[in-house]
C-alpha cells in the first residue's frame, strides 16, 4: 500500500495517459493507437511524485504478461508503495489488446500482486441503450458472463483476490444486479 495515511486512496486509470501511449486506446474506433512514450515503471515513478496511491492498469500497460515481467511490476510496485488494480474487458470495442478470459485476469492479477481485478462487461446492446433494460440479447450475454464467473469463483477464492464488475455505460444497474 501507499506511503500516505489517508482514509480514501488516490489512484489513476493509465488511459488518462493514452495520448501517451498507456492504458486503452479509449474512445477510438479500430487500430488507433499512440505510440508508447514511457512505460509503466516511469510511471510509477511519477505517481510517487504526484502522490497518487496506486494505478488502474490494462494489459497494454504491462507490455507483457510473461510471469517474469508480472514479478518484475509486482516489485516495482511494492518498492514504489503503490496499489494497483488490473483492469481487464472481454471483447474491447476500442481496444482488443485489454480483452481477457476471468482465469488469465485472475492469474495475472495475482502475478502483478494486484488488489483488485475489475472486469469491463462489454455487452453489446441490439438498440440504443434507452428502453431497452432486459433485452433478451442483454440477458443472453449476461448469462455467459455469469458462468464464466461463476466457474471462476474456486479460482478467485484460492487466489485471495477482489473482483468488481463495471457496467461501463453498456448496462442498467439492475441487470448488473
């Protein structure tokens, strides 16, 4: 955890930083992608700086997700006082180099020694979002998303991690619910 004794922590998603190359290519259509200016152990070192507690990463962070690498931002992390949540989608409109199964989100959390895996839903709505609150194809995916969780849960246990859920402007709160 962070050196700062605040009841509340600081953190920061890294796409705040993707003109800069970090974090998802967010709100882009297709391959758009900016070219890498530092990388995430300069980052950490700025977030030091800055006095921010811990980072929201994604897999473009990392680069890697070889157990090496994961060892080495675990480290690095601990050695910066930082707290980092993994950020993961199943099916990324923007951005498919943050997609992830829950298992491979889980191992890799736990490698990086990540807090907190939190998972985009990525649901495809057949309409526009309006008046469409449990459309059949909503609840179809859903569904899926539920058992692959729910397959997951022994693995979650094991792994003494926390999972969140994000609705991510795809979902109504009572169908997350």
């Amino acid at each position: 955890m962070s050196n700062y004794n605040r009841p509340i922590q600081l953190g920061m998603h890294t796409y705040t930083l993707h003109l800069h190359g970090l974090g998802e290519s967010w709100g882009f259509s297709e391959d758009h992608t900016f070219e890498q200016s530092i990388d995430l152990f300069e980052l950490m070192d700025r977030a030091v700086e800055w006095g921010l507690d811990g980072l929201h990463i994604t897999n473009v962070d990392l680069v890697s997700l070889e157990p090496e690498h994961l060892a080495k931002v675990k480290k690095a992390a601990e050695d910066h006082g930082l707290y980092l949540e993994y950020n993961v989608s199943f099916n990324a409109p923007c951005d498919p180099r943050v997609n992830s199964t829950v298992k491979d989100a889980l191992l890799n959390g736990k490698a990086m020694g990540a807090d907190l895996v939190k998972f985009s839903l990525d649901i495809d709505r057949p309409h526009p979002i309006y008046g469409t609150c449990f459309d059949p194809d909503v609840m179809k995916q859903l569904s899926k998303r539920y058992d692959e969780f729910k397959e997951n849960l022994p693995l979650l246990d094991k792994l003494g991690l926390k999972m969140s859920l994000e609705n991510h402007c795809d979902l109504y709160a009572d169908e997350v619910i």
